[in-house]
C-alpha cells in the first residue's frame, strides 16, 4: 500500500492550534507571575480608564493635547488586551494551545493598536509642536475637527495595513513544531514555524517596522528639536519650565516605548536571543502602559486637580 507524501499545504489544514509557551521555563514561578500580571493588568485598566474618564469629564481638560490624551489611553487599554487577558490564562490553567484562528486575531489587533498608537505619539508630538513653536496658529491649526480627522486617519491607516499582513502571514504553510516561543502571537516567532520561504514576509515586516517605527519616531524627534530650539529663546526660566513641563512627560514615554519596540524587532535573531526578546516585549507591551498614566499626571498640574477634584466627589 502506498503512502502519498503530504504537501505543506496539507498540513496546514492539520495544524488547528499552536503552543504558547510564555514563561514555561520558570515552572515554580507560574502562580507567582500570574498574580503579578494581574495586578498590573487592573491597574493599567483602572489609571488608563482614570485618564479617559477626567480628560471627557472636566472642562479644563478639553485642549487637543488632552483629547489625543484620551485616545492614548484608550489605545493602552486595547493594546494591553490584546495580549494580558490570554497570558494570564495561560498562567492560570496551564493550557497553553491557542487556535490558529485566535492567534492571528491576537497578531492582527496586536499589531493595529500597537501601529495606531505609534500615529499618535507622532500626532501628540506635532500638537506640542503647533502649540510652542506657532502658538498664534494653534487653535485654527488644531481645531477639534481637524483633531478628529487625524485621529480617524490614524486607526484607518493602522487597520488597513495590519489586517492586509496578517492575512498574509497566516496565508502561509505550517509545518513542523507548533511551539511560539513568546507569550503572545508576534510575527516573528510566527514566521519561524512557517515552511517555505518567508523571505518576502520578512521584509514587508521591517517596512512596516519603519513605516510605524523608525519614521514616527523621527518624526517625533525633529518636533521636539524645534521645540527645544524655540523654549531656549524664551526670555524668562518660567516660561521656559513651563513649556518643558508640558512636553517632558510625553518625550519619556516615546523614548522608552519606541527604544524597546525598535531593539526587540530589529535585532538579530538568535536562538539565546528568545528569552532576552520576551523580557523586552513585557516592557513595551505591559510595563509602558502601567506607568505611562503616572508618568503624564505626576507631571501635570492640570490632570492633577482634575482628579482630585474627581476624588473629591
């Protein structure tokens, strides 16, 4: 009897589910990072909802810097989402597998709100652009229309492109191990199990690291060169605090969010890399959402008094 030769294409259909493996090389530590993710889980859930709820609630906070704010913040909850609520089920139950179908809609909403929100740290720092640098221009430049638009632009272009690439990663074959070596579904562990070449793949997602990466960032740096240009022009050391202050907190969240994002995609590949990737991922992926709501209201008077006046309630 005859045995035909299965195709990658054949397994494909096989291969249903993959296996997460997250943190399973720290057996003795499951319960202990499960209790760990999930505390900063609720508190990402309740600063970022914190934030969202003040900058639509008090007057004061309905500038365009607070209403691309609000959208930050919404951004982090979705974002966090994503990944969080699956890794800690996986802590908890010890089941690892995901379906083929559930990983690349945890890869495609991954990669639309991690690219969205790469827009709108561009899109915040021209905000404090227009307001420093051509503060006459400012309310025409940045109108509530005009903000609206360019928020809708940033989750078009995010959506449109990442749903185009994901389909096409899970297009390919699998075959082989079913082993991700990461804790949540990223391109590259993925695109490591595919059969076939995946040579075009490969370079669509460094295009995309530089369409949502390198060129936002960019971008983001020569806004703040000409900003600090101009604030050292300012004839008093109040008024150069003043402006500092209203920009510091969101340069510290680019350079951490866009330095780890960057060096964990760009990096070479190595087998001893994978744990050293994991641990950069947790930076980008849950501890920058974590602190980004303390970094922006420990640093703002304004967000300050809105909650107190929230707590005081």
């Amino acid at each position: 009897m005859q045995h035909q030769e299965k195709t990658p294409e054949d397994n494909l259909t096989e291969l249903i589910e993959f296996v997460l493996l997250g943190f399973a090389d720290m057996p003795h530590l499951q319960w202990f990072l499960f209790g760990l993710f999930l505390i900063i889980y609720i508190i990402i859930l309740m600063s970022n909802g914190t934030i969202f709820l003040i900058t639509k609630m008090d007057p004061i906070l309905q500038s365009p810097m607070y209403f691309f704010l609000a959208n930050f913040s919404f951004l982090e909850i979705c974002y966090v989402s994503a990944t969080l609520p699956k890794m800690l089920m996986n802590l908890g139950t010890q089941r690892r597998r995901i379906p083929l179908v559930a990983c690349a809609t945890q890869m495609c909403f991954t990669l639309m709100f991690g690219g969205t929100e790469c827009l709108l740290l561009a899109l915040m720092a021209y905000d404090r652009y227009v307001a420093i640098c051509k503060p006459l221009h400012y309310p025409l430049v940045m109108n509530h229309r005009v903000c609206i638009q360019l928020v809708t632009g940033c989750w078009t272009i995010g959506i449109s492109v990442t749903i185009e690439h994901t389909y096409q990663i899970f297009s390919l074959p699998f075959c082989g191990s079913k082993q991700i070596n990461h804790f949540f579904c990223d391109i590259l562990p993925i695109l490591r199990l595919a059969c076939g070449d995946t040579f075009i793949n490969e370079m669509l997602f460094y295009i995309l690291v530089v369409l949502f990466g390198m060129v936002p960032f960019l971008l983001i740096l020569g806004s703040y060169s000409k900003i600090i240009s101009i604030i050292l022009k300012l004839p008093s050391a109040t008024s150069r605090a003043k402006a500092f202050s209203t920009c510091s907190s969101h340069l510290m969240v680019v350079v951490v969010f866009f330095g780890s994002s960057i060096i964990t995609n760009l990096r070479p590949y190595t087998r001893h890399s994978e744990g050293t990737d994991k641990v950069i991922s947790l930076f980008y992926t849950i501890l920058i959402p974590m602190f980004n709501p303390m970094i922006y209201s420990l640093r703002n008077k304004d967000v300050i008094m809105a909650l107190r006046k929230l707590l005081c309630k």
